[in-house]
C-alpha cells in the first residue's frame, strides 16, 4: 500500500482545506447526518459530520470489528449485512477509472461477488455529489450508498473493505482485487 505517498496527500489537502476540528474556527458547525444506531426512545441521533476525513493508515483498520469504523457513521443508510460470513465495502466515485472498470469488468458479470457488496459513493466536492459528466452505472446487484455532501473526503477510490464477520480482513486503497481475492 503507498500509505506514505497517501498520508502525504491527504495531509497537504487537509491543510490547504485549512480546518481541523469542526467548528474551531468561529464558523458555524458542519451539517450533522444520522449514523447506525438508536438512541433509547429508537429516534435516530445525530451526528455532527466533519469539515474533511482522511486516514493515513488505513492498516489499521484490519483486525477491528465494522463499528469501530469512524468512516462507516456517515452511510446512510447504515449497509445490510456487515456481520455477514463475507461482506464487502467499496466506496468509489463516478469520475475514477478504476471504480468504473471494477463494475463493469468485475462486478456487473458477477451478481454473486455484487450481492456481497455494497458500493458507497463519494462526493466529488461539498456540494456537488458528482462531476456533470460521470461514466454511466451499470446494473449490478451491488447494495447502493452514498457519503454526505459537506464534508471533504479525502479518500483515494476504490477504497476497499473485506469483512468477515463483521471483522476487518482487508483494506485495499486505489484498487479492488486483492481484498475482494481476485488477483
């Protein structure tokens, strides 16, 4: 994985988006969103999202179950399936040639790996979900999620998670194959 290379980006991005913890800047907090979970009355709590997310080493996420994922708060809704014997999470943008070739080369002929997968879409901006000019969906039998508009995502697509019983096996950033075992 080229976490150093990542970890730099992120970080130059970071500091050219110019904040660290929400709202330390005077300005008023970010837009909140529902994450997984109730709370005792089974209404939804709310979250505050964050002005950008970024995770130099995502190594360490292999090994921790699902929920200690700060990442996976912000799907909504919160994917099925994440305790599941084999479980796969793919976040992915329609401008990245790489994500568009994993569905169509590898997911969309294979309705029994993209049953096991949900795609989560992340925004091109803050506003802005997707470039005017995104490469066209194809079918799959993926389930489908989208991050919030508003926050940053610095992230490089595919990011891709292997779950096995709701435990982190596998993270693969910038590709696929190697956590979904199809090299």
């Amino acid at each position: 994985m080229r976490t150093g290379s990542i970890l730099a980006t992120g970080l130059a991005l970071a500091t050219l988006l110019g904040g660290c913890a929400p709202g330390d800047d005077g300005t008023a907090p970010p837009p909140t969103t529902t994450p997984p979970g109730t709370t005792s009355d089974a209404t939804p709590k709310k979250i505050q999202l964050p002005r950008h997310w970024f995770d130099g080493e995502l190594d360490h996420w292999v090994g921790q179950e699902w929920q200690s994922l700060d990442l996976l708060q912000y799907v909504q809704p919160p994917p099925s399936g994440l305790d599941d014997e084999l479980k796969y999470l793919v976040f992915y943008g329609r401008n990245c040639d790489h994500c568009r070739d994993m569905f169509n080369d590898d997911l969309a002929p294979n309705p029994d790996l993209a049953a096991r997968v949900t795609a989560v879409e992340v925004p091109v901006g803050q506003k802005q979900l997707r470039d005017p000019n995104p490469w066209p969906m194809p079918d799959t039998a993926c389930e489908l999620r989208q991050l919030p508009l508003g926050p940053h995502w610095i992230m490089t697509t595919p990011l891709t998670i292997r779950l096995e019983n709701g435990v982190v096996q596998c993270v693969e950033e910038s590709g696929h194959e190697e956590c979904m075992l199809l090299e």
